[in-house]
C-alpha cells in the first residue's frame, strides 16, 4: 500500500506534486495556497500549471515579531494593522527580488507574478495579526463534492523555489502529505476561508510599486547608473565631513586632505584593524596620525571605555610625538622607543598602537618585529557585546612603508593581519608573497639595469593592488595640486609645495695612482676568496669544545658580523677616503690587537653589547667602535688560551692582517680627496647660488660622522663660520637652534641665520624640518631608499619657503659603479618603491622611472590621478544637485540600463562586490570576458544628463551571468588556497605542528595545558605569529641534543608557548577544525551596476 507522505528525495519534489495533480484534474477550478513565506521569484516555478485555473488565491503570512515589538514599546496591544501588514508584505517582496537569482528566466516570472495581480488572475493577501507557519496547498473541481473531493497537500514546503524543490543549489529537506478524502480536503478548505477573511489585499496599485522600486525599473537613465555606480563604489568617501577635524589648536591648519585621511583611515581600522598612513614625507603625517587617535578615542566605547594608546618611535621623534599630542589636548597615551618594547608590561592595556617609522619593523627575524607583532596581537581589556575582547588596531605609519624587498610589506602587514587568513582579498598572504619573493631574488643576479627595474615594477603591481592599495592612506603633493577641492584649500591657507627637479650628478674622478689603489683594496675587501676573510670578527665561529657551547647561533652570528664590516669598508669607500682610513686604521688594529692576544695566550672575545638597539636605532658607528674597542676593558668578556680555537683561526688572522698592513700603509700615506676636493669647489660655485638658492642654505647628509666631521673641518678652513654639524650626540641639545635657522614653520619673527650650512648623519634624516633650505647634496649613497626619502622630506614640506628642489648626488666614476654596482642597487631598490607606492620625485638617477598614484588609483600608468577625480566629481555633483543625489543614492542595487555604442557593441560591462573585493568585468558577445579596473569601468559608464536609455538586449543576462560565474569561481579557488592547511603549510610550519601532536599524547597534561597547545597549533595554521614554529622547530633539535624527560620538555614547551598571545577570549582556537583555516562561508557577490551596449542604427 502506497503512503500518503512524500520526501522531496529522488526528485519528489512538491513541484512534481503539482505537476501531477494538474495535468491529472484537468478540471481543476480552484488553488488556494496559505504559506509562511512566498517568493515572487519562484512564481515562474508553478506559473504553467496555473494557466487555465480561473480562481487562484495566495494567502501569506508576515513576521509579526517587529510590528509587536513597536507595539509593545508604546503600551499598546496588536490587533492587526492593515497598513503595517501591506508595508512588511510589500518590503519583503522587494528584499525577495533584489536578492534573487539575476536571470531572464526568474525576472520574467516577477513580472508575470505583478501583471496577474494587476489584471485579477490571482488574489494575493497578507495576514495581519498571525505568523502563520502552516503550508497549505488545496485544489479543489468546479464541481466539487464527495464524489469529487480534490486535494490537499500540507507539510513543511513554502511557496519558494528552495521549498518547490527548484534550485538544486539550495535544496531543502522538505516532509509533506497529500490527502484526497472529501472531510480533509472541507476542513483545510474552511480553515482557510476565516484566514482568508481577516487577510490584507494586495492592491495591484501596490504591487505595481514593488517594480518600480527595485532593480525592474526600466527608467533608470545611463546618467543616473553612472552616478549610482561612483556612490556605490566610494561610499562613506564622498561624506567630506569637516567635523571630523576640531578642536585644532592654534598653529595647525584645517586641510581638506588631511580631514579625508582621518576618515578613510578611521574607516580602515574598523575593517582591517590597521593600516599604512603612508601620505609622502613633509605631509604632516604625525598630525594626522594624532587626529585620527582622538577620534578613535572618543569612538571606541567613550565614556564607558577609557581607551589608552601606545605610540612606538625613533628616540629621535619622541618629543615631536609628546609636543604634538599635547597641543591636540589627547591624553590617555604612552610613548615609547622602538629599542624598548620588550620592557612594556601589561600590553592587553592599549587599545590603539601608532608605530612610527614603521619600516624600521621590517626584518621578521629581529627580535623587536616578534616583540611588537606580540603586542598588536594582544586582545584590549574592551569587553565586546558578545562577551570577547576587541583586537587592538595599528597604524603604521612611513612615507616608506617599503624598503626594498617584497618581504618588507608582508612582515609589516603581518602586525595585524594573520598571514593566512587575512581580512583582504586575498586571504593566504604567505602564498601570495612567496611567489613574489622568489620572482624578487632572482633579479638580484640579472648585470641588466633596465631589464631589472622592468621585472621589479611587474612583481610590484600585483602588490601594490591586492595589498597596499586596500591597506593604505596615501596622498601626493601631485594629488594635492591638481584637485580643487585640496588645491583651493592650500591656496585659501597660503601653503605652497615645491616642484622637486631631477637629481643632479656631481662626477669626481680617481687620478691613475688613486685608481690603481682602488681597484687593489676593492680585490681585497670585497672579495672573501682571493682577499682578506675578516677572521677578526668569526672568533666565536672558531670556538671549539665547552667554550663554543655557550654561544647560540655561533657561525651565523660570525657570518653576520663579517658581512657587516666588509659592507662597512665598502660604504666607507663611497663616503670618504677619510672615513675610510679610520675604518681601516681600525679593523687593522683589531686584527693585531688579536694576534697579539694569541700570542699572550689570553683571547677576551663577546663584549656584552645590545647589539639589536645599536641597530634599531641605526647607530652603525657607534656599535662597530664598542665591538673593537671593549675588548680590553669589559669585565664580562669571555677569557680563552689558544686550545680553545680551531688552528685555522689563527692562521686564518695571520693572512688577514698579511693583506691589511701594507694596504692600509698604503692609504694612510694618500693625502688627496677628489671628492672632498669637487665638494668644496661646489660650495664656491652652484650649491650657494641664489639662482637656485635664494635662502642660500645648505643641507648636507653622510652616513658616517668621520666624514661629517672632516667635511665641518675643511669648510672652516675656507673661513665659514656658518656650519652646523647636528650627531645624535648633540641633536637635543641644538633642537632650537635647528628650528631658529632651518625650520620654515615658525614665525618669521623668529628666524636666525646664524649657521648656514647644516652637516648631518642619518639622525637628522626624519621628523624635522628643514625646509628654509631648497637644496640637498648627498654627500655619500645611503645604500638604503628608505633613508634617500626621508633625506629629501626634510626640506619637501608644507610651508617650504623656495619653489623648487634641488638634489645633488655625488657620482663615483664607473669604475666604481663596477666594482660595487652602486647604481644597480640603488636605482633596484628604488624602483621598487616607486611602483609600489608611487612617489612622485626622482631620487637618485634621472633615468628612473617615476608614477604619480592617487589614494584610490588602480593602475600604474593610465590612473595617474584620475580615481581621486571621480570622487571629487561625485562630491561636486552632491554639493551642487542635493536633492538628485539623494534620490539616485537611494536607488537600487541592480539598476541596470542599455546604451548606444560603436566601439563596445554587443557587450555589457558590470560592478559587483563581496566583502573582500570589487569586481569590474566587461563581457564580450562570444562570453569571453576581461577584468577592468575601476578607472577603466567608470570611462564607460560616463554620462550626461541628456542621454536616454534603450530597451535591455537579449544577450544582457547571459552576459552577466559569465561574469558572477567567473567571480564565483575565483571565491572558490581563493577559498580553497586558504583552507586545506595541510597542502599550504610551509616545511617549517608542517614540522612544528606534528611535533605539537605528539605532546597532546602525554596522559599527564592537564586540560588546560592541551588548550594551549591546541592553540599553538592554530595560531600556526593561522600564520599569527612570523617566529612561534621557529622556536618549537628549536626545542624540538636542542632535545635531539640533550634528551629532556617528558615533564621537563612540556615545561619547556608551554614556556615558549606563554611568550605568545595565542588564546583568544572567546576560546574558539581549540575547536578549529583541523583542515579548515576559516568558516566556509559563501562570499557571493552582490551585482552593484550593469550596462549593456548595442549598435542601435
């Protein structure tokens, strides 16, 4: 006997049901449907079977639950209310169309769904006062009695194309019954009458609204697409708030620029929790950054949160930092140095974190990168509605986030985005960069410079769109000038930026002697196989037995330190034959030093020097003098006889100091410098000329302070008096002096012109102004792009007295270019900061490439600035048209229109978002298609007014449909790069991990130590942490070494496991699943804006 319940299993679906039951009863008179929820999309679905029913009627229910909750909210009692019913129906009808499937098939349904109910077909109501979760379909003869009872289908299928069992893409489990006895087929039928009585009709003057307030409009007009699609694309952007900026103290200057970076940057650390404030050197970024902190402030939680900030600089910008955010009256904040991380307590106590000269935090393998990227990844104290704590934001903030490796940006983005699973579009960033990367160190080893800078531009584009871009607030004084928004709010302010002009080279040519001399030391410093192996500095590496056991790390550390003074010898060289000599004078003292220790049979090697902030804080000099220097004289030196060492060693010393002697014979005996020769002649004719220096002052920079002070010596030899020579000795203390002689931004009634002429290190090189002066000479390379950047801002910023800026670089002769590739190495590296961020002023050679990007460019050659213009367009077009830029914001997604074209016939071009990314696809009449950027789509979409749609061609929803296809696809594909751990985990990660497996096997472990690992293990998958894996992979070798037991290397374990801030205060780690980086949530795109083009004759 066959039962009267049906599944929609096997293709049992309720539409089969229907199917039958109309084509079996071809007499069918009456279909009544009373359903929870009905969607006009699936009405296509049943249309057919209804054709020749004469009486249809559709009863629906509502969700009552917000009508009872306003209701209830004013003491009253909900009785139905007709008007309420109609507006929820009717709102649900439209949230229905906009969100269904975009095909032909399913509009035509829509429309045929709205002309029935206008021409009486079918009779649609709402139900006012119940929510109704009974389904009930009844189809029931003309003549209908016993005889001829109809039927009666009940259970648990809504009158949508899920519940009709349509779409096999969202296929419900569904249980139903049809009954065909006369009583059930009465009773269902009564029940529905009373329902039907209390029920609201749907007017068809109201349904005919439904079409006109969605995407089915058919009036839109290409202007009002066009205007729809910028407002789309750059939402809260075009809210130029000016209020978003108060309070300024007196002194500042309210600038539009700077009020649209407070808002965009605002905007990012509430979808990314950080990012780049990377607006070009002399900008006021500091300002900004302060800015955007107080409003962050009083956003985040205010009063009943009391945020604290962190601010994290060079020691030389802490008291900048402290003037600044007092002016702005912003307290709650701590400022430490960037040496000092490892000394703060309580880090869960900040809420925001500003790291300033952020590019210092580019090494992932320093220890001061894993201290702060510790930091920013500690949970706040702020308690969220959920019952977790907030994530902390950071801005970053460097006109040069980029120094020159690809690495640079990903170990800065890793602050505060987890390198798998990140909240851009990318979500699987280590994958990402690893390919880069590699693609980045092969061009080291290509000798062609152009074929380098091309391949460096190639690799920085991608970058430089699916990273930087969403990631950073950035602007140019290109931008600035060109747009009139900012332009005229400069002017009104009286601030001028100079043109900076291409860098000039100032050649000094090596007589034969000189030459010949180089090319000897050249052989014997920079080349370790025939030359001199700078034993000196491997003494550790050359330990051998107890005495080598105290030394981690003992060869690399050897290896990093002969790196270092050989890079030294070679910079020397390019600085001044003077520096050279002494650093010469000094490593062969070193060496003797040495030998003569050996043959005292007494070796003192590792004074106890923190190498890391010597470094950090870029003290070059400084740490090399206390490693020569402290042997002697450090009572926490290591002493050693001779036994200690390989026989090597000191064989090995003997060679280095056999080519070191005479060399440096040689060179202490040479008492000319062609350079320092060329230098002075220049200072007499062209550096001072007030053609091209009207203040006649000069900014000199040298990376070594032997060379500062020979240039400050042989200037006052020629009679000047008027040199200022600035280390970071004396910096402090002749702070105001700078500002008295250099500084533009003081009153004018405050400016001295005692000193002239101003000689500096790298100490002076960020956070000061110096822009009385126009012009730069470079006395020696910096070998380092980031330093040429902020040498030039010192005296590129707002308020710069001169209208132009002029850069002189010293040139060896090619010899030199040769034999150090100094121009290569250069113009590589900043060729890689040019693509990636686009600065828009030659550095170092003229035949450097140079784009100007806008905040919102896509492009790096044809959207110079144009994105920017668009949305001062859009702004324009809401100052001047209010009231129509009101009514198009408020127009649906979806709107769509057809146009006339030549050049684009037959094709449609579309906008369409997911929460990681925007999408501009143009799809062509064969459905072969190409991605567009945003520049590109809003050429097309362009408009004016006067211009009239044309009727939608045939081929416009296949069109689109190419493109949500191919946009679905790349999801999936991204989806899938991000969640099968297994296949995208590094060596290094892969070991970590199933060396973590094995400790969760140790029976004694407590519940809450398995926590811990568990979340080890997540932290891992999830790429938190650039150094956590390193160190297990470390405990792991050391106890191959010297066997722990059990207990001891779990304690071990969970040691290095509590330096990280790994569990999460909603506790989700430990259920993580094991093969899934993130929840598998659909990111389907939302279809923003169509066109379709057509050759109409």
């Amino acid at each position: 006997m066959s039962t009267k319940f049906f599944t929609n299993r096997d293709d049992n679906t309720l539409l089969k049901k229907f199917q039958g039951v109309f084509e079996h009863n071809p007499d069918i008179n009456n279909f009544d449907a009373l359903v929870g929820y009905f969607r006009a999309s699936g009405y296509f679905r049943i249309r057919p079977f209804l054709e020749n029913v004469p009486q249809i009627r559709i009863l629906v229910g509502i969700n009552v639950d917000k009508i009872l909750a306003t209701y209830q909210s004013k003491g009253l009692l909900f009785h139905g209310d007709a008007n309420q019913t109609l507006h929820e129906f009717l709102a649900a009808a439209k949230k229905d169309i906009q969100t269904s499937k975009y095909s032909k098939e399913v509009e035509q349904g829509i429309l045929q769904f709205i002309e029935d109910i206008c021409t009486d077909k079918i009779e649609v109501k709402a139900h006012p006062s119940k929510k109704l979760h009974a389904k009930i379909y009844i189809f029931r003869p003309e003549i209908w009695n016993e005889h001829r009872p109809g039927d009666v289908i009940t259970g648990s299928s809504n009158l949508t194309d899920a519940g009709l069992g349509g779409n096999t893409d969202q296929f419900n489990y569904e249980f139903n019954v049809i009954l065909r006895d006369y009583e059930d087929v009465k009773f269902a039928s009564e029940e529905f009458e009373k329902l039907w009585e209390e029920g609201v009709s749907i007017l068809p003057v109201e349904i005919q609204k439904i079409k006109k307030e969605t995407y089915l409009n058919d009036n839109f007009t290409p202007f009002e697409v066009y205007m729809k699609f910028l407002i789309e694309y750059f939402g809260k952007s075009v809210e130029f708030d000016p209020n978003s900026i108060t309070d300024l103290p007196e002194g500042f200057k309210r600038l539009s620029y700077q009020i649209d970076a407070v808002t965009e940057g605002f905007k990012l650390l509430e979808k990314h929790n950080g990012f780049f404030l990377s607006d070009v050197v002399g900008l006021g970024k500091t300002v900004v950054g302060t800015l955007i902190a107080k409003k962050f402030f009083y956003s985040n939680d205010f009063p009943s949160h009391i945020s604290n900030i962190l601010i994290i600089v060079p020691p030389a910008l802490k008291e900048n930092w402290r003037e600044t955010l007092e002016q702005f009256n912003l307290h709650n904040y701590k400022i430490i140095t960037n040496g000092s991380i490892h000394k703060l307590r309580n880090p869960d106590k900040y809420d925001l974190v500003i790291v300033d000269e952020a590019h210092k935090f580019r090494n992932d393998t320093a220890e001061a990168y894993n201290e702060l990227q510790k930091l920013c990844k500690t949970d706040t104290r702020r308690i969220l509605k959920g019952g977790g704590k907030a994530k902390k934001k950071v801005i970053l903030i460097s006109a040069t986030p980029l120094n020159n490796r690809p690495s640079d940006i990903a170990n800065q983005v890793y602050l505060f985005q987890d390198s798998k699973d990140s909240s851009l579009e990318v979500s699987n960033l280590q994958h990402f960069f690893r390919i880069r990367i590699d693609a980045y160190n092969k061009l080291k080893d290509n000798p062609n410079i152009a074929e380098v800078q091309h391949g460096v531009k190639e690799i920085y584009a991608d970058i430089r769109e699916k990273i930087i871009k969403p990631l950073t607030v950035r602007r140019t004084r290109t931008d600035l000038r060109i747009h009139e928004q900012y332009a005229k709010d400069l002017e009104e302010q009286g601030i001028k930026f100079p043109d900076i002009e291409k860098p000039k080279k100032i050649l000094y040519k090596l007589d034969p002697f000189l030459e010949s001399l180089y090319d000897e030391t050249m052989a014997l410093v920079g080349n370790e196989q025939t030359g001199i192996k700078y034993y000196r500095y491997q003494a550790i590496k050359f330990l051998i037995g107890p005495k080598k056991e105290k030394y981690k790390n003992a060869d690399t550390a050897s290896f990093a330190l002969a790196k270092l003074m050989k890079t030294l010898l070679v910079k020397r060289i390019d600085s001044s034959f003077h520096a050279f000599k002494i650093s010469l004078q000094r490593f062969t003292d070193a060496t003797r030093m040495m030998i003569k220790m050996f043959e005292n049979n007494r070796i003192y090697i590792a004074p106890n020097v923190n190498v890391n902030e010597f470094l950090m804080e870029e003290r070059e000099d400084e740490l090399i003098d206390k490693l020569t220097n402290m042997q002697m004289t450090d009572p926490s030196i290591e002493i050693c006889s001779i036994d200690d060492f390989a026989d090597e060693f000191y064989e090995g010393l003997k060679k280095d100091f056999e080519l070191l002697e005479p060399l440096n014979e040689k060179w202490q005996a040479v008492d000319q410098d062609p350079k320092m020769d060329e230098f002075l002649h220049q200072i007499q004719n062209g550096l001072l000329d007030k053609k091209i220096n009207p203040q006649s002052k000069l900014v000199v920079f040298s990376e070594s302070q032997d060379t500062t002070k020979k240039i400050i010596k042989e200037l006052k030899k020629t009679g000047r008096n008027d040199v200022l020579e600035i280390s970071s000795s004396n910096r402090d203390k002749l702070k105001d002096v700078i500002r008295e002689n250099f500084d533009a931004n003081i009153p004018r009634a405050n400016y001295k012109d005692d000193y002239n002429i101003i000689i500096a290190t790298e100490v002076l090189a960020e956070g000061v102004n110096l822009h009385r002066s126009n012009v730069i000479l470079n006395y020696d390379t910096p070998w380092n792009s980031t330093k040429l950047m902020q040498r030039i801002g010192r005296v590129n910023r707002i308020g710069s007295v001169a209208p132009k800026v002029h850069i002189f670089n010293f040139y060896p002769t090619a010899n030199v270019n040769n034999d150090i590739e100094l121009e290569k190495k250069a113009i590589m590296k900043l060729q890689a900061f040019h693509s990636a961020l686009g600065e828009d002023s030659e550095i170092y050679s003229p035949d450097e490439e140079t784009q100007t990007f806008g905040l919102f460019e896509k492009d790096m050659d044809e959207e110079k600035d144009e994105k920017l213009a668009y949305l001062m367009e859009l702004r324009k077009f809401k100052k001047e048209s209010p009231e129509m830029f009101r009514k198009i914001k408020n127009m649906p997604v979806r709107a769509r229109v057809a146009r006339k074209s030549q050049t684009n016939r037959d094709t449609t071009i579309c906008f369409m978002r997911n929460r990681r990314r925007d999408a501009f696809y143009q799809v062509n009449k064969d459905l072969s298609f190409e991605e567009l950027t945003f520049v590109e789509t809003a050429k097309q979409f362009n408009a004016v007014v006067s211009e009239k749609a044309l009727q939608l061609p045939q081929f416009h929803h296949e069109q689109v449909g190419t493109a949500v296809k191919d946009f679905n696809e790349k999801v999936e594909e991204e989806m899938m790069n991000g969640q099968v751990v297994d296949t995208t985990q590094g060596p290094n990660e892969k070991r970590a991990l199933a060396y973590l497996d094995g400790f969760l096997h140790f029976e004694f472990l407590s519940d809450i130590e398995k926590d811990k690992i568990k979340a080890a293990k997540t932290a891992i998958k999830l790429g938190k942490f650039q150094k956590l894996q390193r160190e297990i992979n470390k405990l792991k070798k050391n106890n191959k070494k010297a066997k722990l037991k059990a207990v001891d290397l779990v304690d071990a374990l969970l040691r290095i496991i509590d330096q990280y801030p790994i569990l999460s205060s909603d506790g989700e780690e430990e259920n993580m699943p094991a093969v899934s980086i993130r929840k598998m949530e659909k990111l389907k795109p939302e279809l923003i804006i169509s066109e379709s083009f057509i050759f109409n004759e």
